[in-house]
C-alpha cells in the first residue's frame, strides 16, 4: 500500500464529491501522497457513511444530489462528529463562505482550484487538528502499525498491497466481530462503487495465504460473513 512520505502522517479521507471526474483526481492526487481516500457522490449515501466510518478527514462538496453538503455538515455536528471538514464550492461571495464556516467547516475551497491548494489546506488541517498515535495491535505473531497501517514480523515489514490491507484493517476494527462481504466492499472502494463482492473472496484468499503462518486466521460464515481472529496455541 501506498505510504506518505516521511515525516508526514497518512490518513482515511472521505470525499463527498459528485463531479465524477473532479473527484477522480482528487482521488489520485491525495492517494499519491499516501492517504487512503473513500469517495462517495450522494449526500444522503454519505450521510450513512459517516455515521459508520472513521474517516480522519472530510472533504465536501456543497451542491450534492440528495442532501446537501450544509446539511449533512450540520447534521455531522449536531451529532458531535468534530472531524475537519473542508468544504468545496463554485459559489464564490462572502456571504456563502461564512455561512459555510458557520455551518461548522473547518475550511473552504472555492471550485475550480489547484490540487496543490488542496493538498497544502489537507496538510495545515491535519497540523491543527494533529491526530493522536495510536498504539501497535497485536494479532497472532504479527504486530499492526495503524500510523503506517503496515503489519510487522518483528521488524520486517510484510508486502500487503493497498487493497488487501485495506481488507485486513476493515476486518481488525471490527474486533472479532463478523464483517459481511458488502460492508467490506465499501470500505475497500467506498460505498457505491460497482465492484462485483466475489472481489472480496480473492482479497480474502490472499490474506489468508500470506497471514497464515503467523497464526492470524480468517473464517467464514456462510451467508453472515468474514471474521478475523489469533489461532489458539496448541
């Protein structure tokens, strides 16, 4: 998987942005810094989303088809939600921008803007807004580094693609729980995206051909879903 460079901290971003070809660059420019982006185009999809997800970071766009990027930024903080929201849009008066900052946005980026812009307000939110270290998990012999979301055999890093780590890391948070195969799609590639679910069963296949050996197993329950679990010692 893709990290960001040193010295600067890798995070989940959701995009909420239904300009498909606006939100494909972004997609690629932030995940080229080494952020792992979820995109969704549809303000109440997104709003299903965010009560679920832990997204470090939020990007969002005011006009969305459903409800509206104000709203759901309302509704995000009328709940409590305080992550840093920048919002995007063409409406380029005062007025707009403070009823936007109002509305609880942390910033505001007027439609059409350079990417660098973007990236510089990601990076000067994530330093006001800095995100506390999280500690190693350990799972089998294996020890997980949320910060630089790599698995580690003592100090070797194992070779996980993006994808599979993304599956691996959904599997984790959910604490033993079963994780069903949709709830695992959309994490992977965001809710919406028209990805077949039999892609999961591959992702899953791999894992478990690379974890196995370091007593980390996956199980199955048909029709219900995947959990992840130690192997018990013997």
């Amino acid at each position: 998987m893709k990290l960001s460079r040193i010295g600067k901290t890798a995070v989940r971003i959701t995009l909420v942005e239904d300009n498909i070809s606006l939100a494909k660059g972004i997609t690629y420019r932030l995940e080229d810094a080494g952020h792992s982006v979820d995109a969704i185009a549809n303000g109440d999809e997104a709003q299903d989303y965010l009560i679920q997800d832990g997204a470090d970071l939020v990007i969002l766009d005011i006009n969305l088809p459903g409800m509206n990027g104000l709203d759901l930024l309302a509704q995000m903080r009328k709940r409590g939600d305080v992550r840093p929201v920048i919002l995007l849009t063409a409406r380029a008066e005062t007025q707009d921008r403070v009823t936007g900052l109002d509305a609880g946005a942390d910033d505001y980026l007027i439609k059409p803007f350079e990417m660098a812009e973007l990236e510089a307000r990601v990076r000067a939110l994530l330093r006001r807004r800095a995100i506390p270290q999280q500690k190693l998990r350990k799972i089998g012999s294996l020890h997980y580094d949320p910060n630089a979301r790599q698995l580690f055999d003592g100090q070797t890093a194992l070779e996980i693609p993006r994808r599979e780590m993304s599956v691996f890391e959904c599997l984790l948070s959910a604490d033993g729980r079963l994780v069903s195969k949709s709830a695992v799609l959309d994490h992977v590639y965001g809710v919406g995206a028209d990805i077949e679910e039999k892609v999961v069963e591959v992702y899953i296949s791999r894992l478990r051909h690379k974890l196995k050996d370091y007593g980390v197993l996956i199980q199955a329950r048909r029709g219900l879903g995947y959990h992840i679990l130690a192997q018990e010692s013997t």
